[in-house]
DNA sequence: CATGGTGCCATCACGGCGTTATGGTCCTCT
DNA sequence: AGAGGACCATAACGCCGTGATGGCACCATG
C-alpha cells in the first residue's frame, strides 16, 4: 500500500490517532495493527518509531500528564487561595471527565501489570503536582491553612481528588455519592477545616 | 489429556488456580489457556462454568470484595468509634497491598474497558461499605464526629483510603509520601478533624 | 553524475490469545 | 437397558504483538 501522503511525522500521526481510537473505544482498541491501519501503514511503523506497543502507550501517558499538567497550569492565581484550590480541583477532576480513557490508563497501566515510567516521565507528571504544592503554599502563607510541610498537605489533597476521580470514573461512587450534595466538595472542604484546626497537630506535616 | 482427578468441583480449582496466577504474575497472566493447562483441563471448561473469560474474571472480583468484607468485618468493635475506624482502614489497606493484582483488577477491571458488576455483585461489594457507615454512626452517636449523613461521611472516608490505596500500588505515592510521617494517617486525622469542626458546616451531610 | 549506505516501511511468519463448532464420554433418570 | 443431557477434548477462526527479511527512497561521498 502506498503511503497516505508524504507527511513526514508518521510518529506524531500515529500517537494522534491512538489519542482519537483511546478517546472513542478504549484501551482494548489501542492495538497496532488498528493503529497502523488508520494510519494508513504498517504495524512495522510502531517498532521504528517506538520499540514497541509498551513505549507506544509510555509515550501516550507522557502526553496525557502533559496536557494535564497544562489545564491545571491554566487555573489563574487569585487572592483567594483556597478558592484556587478549589479550582485547581475541579480543573483536575474536569481533564479526568474530559478524558476517562486515558486517565484510566495514566494510572492503571502505570500500575503493576504493564510498565513503568521512566524517572523523566514521572518528573512531567509530577511538575502538575508541584503546582498543587504551591497553591497550599500560598494558602499556608496566607495564613488560611495551617503552616507546615505544603508538599505534605498537597499530597493528601491529591490523593482525596485521585480516590475520587478513580471512583467516579468506576461508577461506584454512584452507590456512596450524595447527587444532590456531592461527594468532592464535603470531602475538600472538610480536608481543609481539619488542616485549619489544632495548630501543631498531626496533619501538616 | 486424563482428568487429573475425579475432583468434582472444576470450577471452583478453575478459580483457586486464577487466584495463585493473579496473585503471584499479575493480571496479564489471567488466560483462559493458562488456567485451563494449570487446571489439568481444556479451555472449554471456561465457558461450561463461567460462559467466558470476562465472567471468569468477575467471580474473581466478587470473591475479592467478599473477602475484602470479611476482612474488615473481623475488626473488633470498641468504646473508641475513632479507633475503630482507624482499625477498619488500616485492615482495608492491609487487604491491598496483601492482595495487590486483586485490588487492581476489583477496580480497574470494573472501569470502563472490560465489564460492569451486576447489581448483586455491587451490593456484595457495598456491604464492606455499610460497615463503614455503621462505624461513621457510632462516632456520630458518641459525639466524637459532628451528626450528619453517615453514608456521605463513610464516602468521604473511603474515597481517600482508596485514592491513598490507588496510589500506593503505583508506586507514585513515592514522590509525594513523607516516608517519615506516612501520608494516610495525617490525611484520615485531617479529614476526622475537619468533620469535628464547624458545625452545621459543610461536610458533615 | 554515479555509488554506496542508511533509514524506513511492506510483507510474511510465529506463537499466543478468546471464542466457537463439533463430537465423544460419562452420569443420571426413567 | 436405553434415552437424554451435562461436560469436556479437539480443532479451527480471527485477532493480537513481535521478529526476520527484503525492497525502496534518500543522501552524502567520490
């Protein structure tokens, strides 16, 4: 078969398709013969250009935290740093919803059964975390959460947000979430009042 | 090939033999051929017993959510409802990282890719949250946490227990857990300190 | 301009996967 | 004893990831 065009980029071509075929069908669709033949080449294509079908999916978890990182890096700073908190959650929580398949597999098949990231990959996906680090910082020196160590407190603010995408994604969390409350916001709200509380207490680190 | 046995109860070897493989080489072991040769049968038996892999593997969830019941079922009841409480989530994550590949396959399985729990299933599931609930309502009686919605408590409770869990089987929670301090118990503490607080405030249900 | 080398991809083959159709065996119930 | 059905072994189909092989286009070098 003759190529599709002379589009020089055939990495960058195949990585937006598997970004659409993620999007659509799921993880089960990401194979390279689907891949390549949308592409319109062969499966060849995915081993000179990757290595693989594990560096192919590496490589698409790598963009997703990029891109993550980006929306949250798009919340703007205010004067109000727990209200930025807030939005830097629901920016968060809104990537997650946009993109269901591909958080599913940036924190699914990071996990034990496939692959893992390298030390540089981990790096992108953690400078989305430092954001969050700073945003308790500021909070912190703004006196509206207690003083202690920001990445400690950040950490466990993500982890409450991750437990509850990871649920909500699962649909489990229709079975325990509150419609007409909801679930995230008590949750933040109540994880931020006990940071507030018993200076010197157990939490911040 | 003979019948290894007259043992009558295939099935039930067909899922204590998926339970080894899971447990000791991950999810990506769980085949129907790799089962079947370790079984000392023919893949047919799969779809005489189960109908398939997919309802192979949600037995194998089921299973995992009645042990996981079990296990925080054996939590002993005290006069201290926070202790309990403490108790039951230490037992809850002791279950995953115990069971690792389960944990993962309980919970990502269930997501969008693969299959859905019935409706019964669910409730299996549910009731290790009801002891939640039960344990959240104790509290409640004794004072110990502001008298709201127990449900949305327990909620809030498992959602971050499970979102510490998730990330303490990736491995990601390297980068942002205190190894000092640990992260789980300061976050638990925070988020009962923040249902102390404030009453009539928001989180409380 | 000729030539050699190199990067890239098409083709094909291999083993493994889930699933299905088919046929045989044994157990049970009448 | 005979009929019926549950159960499983075998073989096949179409997928999958991956590796070997070969051809093609391009480019630097003489």
């Amino acid at each position: 078969m003759a190529r599709v065009s002379d589009e020089p980029d055939l990495r960058r071509r195949l990585l937006d398709v598997a970004a659409d075929v993620l999007a659509e069908e799921g993880p089960s669709a990401l194979t390279a013969r689907r891949l390549t033949r949308e592409a319109g080449t062969s499966t060849m294509a995915v081993y000179t250009h990757f290595g693989g079908m594990p560096a192919l999916v590496r490589a698409i978890v790598a963009d997703g935290f990029a891109r993550l990182h980006a929306r949250v890096d798009a919340v703007p700073v205010t004067d109000d740093p727990v209200a930025d908190l807030a939005a830097m959650a629901a920016a968060y929580r809104a990537h997650a919803l946009a993109h269901p398949h591909l958080y599913a597999v940036m924190f699914g098949a990071t996990t034990l059964g496939s692959f893992r990231l390298s030390h540089e990959e981990q790096q992108v996906g953690m400078a989305a975390f430092d954001q969050l680090v700073d945003g308790v910082r500021r909070a912190m020196d703004a006196g509206v959460v207690r003083r202690g160590d920001p990445a400690s407190v950040a950490g466990q603010l993500w982890t409450a947000l991750h437990g509850y995408t990871m649920l909500e994604q699962s649909g489990l969390h229709r079975v325990v979430d509150d419609p007409e409350t909801g679930l995230l916001q008590p949750l933040m709200a109540n994880l931020v009042a006990g940071l507030l509380v018993d200076p010197g207490g157990p939490g911040a680190g």
